[in-house]
C-alpha cells in the first residue's frame, strides 16, 4: 500500500515537472524579425583584418557579441555618416544590452582610409565603434562571402573619385551566424526590437 502512494507522489513529481518544461519549451519562441532575416542563409564573413588598435581580428574575434557590420569609407558624403549614427542611437536605445553589441565599420577604400584617418572617423560616432581596414586582396573574400559591391566610380568634376558600395548593414549572433540584414536609412525602432532579441539569445 505504502508503496503505491510513493509511486503515485512520484509520478505526480515527475509529470508537474514536464509540464513546467513544456511549458518553458512554449515560451522560448524563435526571433520575429521586421528586417529581412538571413538567419541559416548561405551569406559568411570570412576575414582577417586590421583593427584600430593594429591587431588582427576575425569574425571569431567578437564571439560573444552581437557584431553589427557595415561597409563604407571616410570620405562618403551621407551613406556612411547617416549609418554610423544611427547605430550609435540603436546602441544607446539598447541600454545596458548595448554594452553586448559592437558595430564594426570596414572600409572599401583602402588606398586612402588609413589607419589614422579611420581612429580620427570612426571613434566620433562612438568610442566604442571599432574600423577594420586592410588590403583590396584581403577585402576580397569577405566581400564575395557577404555579397557586398564596391567599386571606385570617378568624380564628375573630375576631383577624386567615389566608393558605390552595398549600403545595408549585416548582423551577425554571439556565435558569429547571419542573423539580420538591415538597410540603409531602416527606421530605428524596428532594428533596435531585432537587435534586442538576437541579444537576448533568440
């Protein structure tokens, strides 16, 4: 008899307990993202480049953040200044998770982003915004692995020359997986929601 009162308390433990981790399975729900979601797509950041301290850095370099990437260069007249800050508004809309996302900003133009130029450019926006720069060859696979254009188009007036270049920033996880792909001038709220699930795990 003592027995089967056991057995019956512990069949009443044990099925309490499933149902609460059902019940936790249910409600770890999968990011919904209002950007386009390249989560399990075939886009890769393949790198090694310099960073504003001199060290070399890969994607492996930040696991453990949420990495915003973007490409542009110094002398872009309104597409990169305009990105730069609004992912400093999104990093500091994020509050303490901000503290988990490092925006990288990789120059397409090489010849003239130097070093000391892209630690004069980069830092304005957010001390916390990190360059990488290298050269054309070392550009090339993270380029093609990320599907990103960029090609020097000749001024008009004949002064210098221009970058045109993929303006949409890429967002990879705390494993370093494509998760989202925001476009230029991308209303702040909506990248701020995404960013905050991919910060939270989701």
């Amino acid at each position: 008899m003592f027995s089967r009162i056991l057995f019956a308390r512990v069949l009443a433990v044990l099925m309490a307990v499933t149902g609460l981790a059902g019940l936790s399975a249910c409600s770890e729900r999968p990011a919904r993202f209002t950007n386009t979601d390249i989560t399990g797509s075939a886009l890769v950041a393949r790198f090694s480049l310099k960073d504003l301290q001199g060290e070399t850095r890969t994607l492996d370099s930040y696991k453990g953040k949420v990495v915003a990437m973007f490409f542009g260069y110094t002398h872009c007249p309104d597409v990169c200044p305009i990105t730069l800050q609004q992912w400093a508004q999104v990093k500091s809309e994020l509050g303490e998770l901000g503290n988990n996302l490092q925006v990288i900003f990789v120059t397409v133009d090489p010849e003239r982003d130097t070093p000391d130029l892209l630690a004069k450019y980069v830092p304005r926006f957010d001390p916390t915004f990190q360059a990488l720069h290298g050269t054309q060859d070392d550009l090339k696979p993270l380029l093609a692995g990320l599907k990103v254009y960029a090609q020097k188009v000749e001024n008009s007036k004949g002064e210098g020359y221009l970058m045109d270049h993929t303006a949409a920033s890429f967002v990879f996880d705390q494993q370093g997986r494509t998760r989202l792909l925001v476009r230029h001038n991308a209303d702040i709220k909506p990248v701020v929601a995404d960013v905050r699930q991919i910060l939270q795990g989701k």
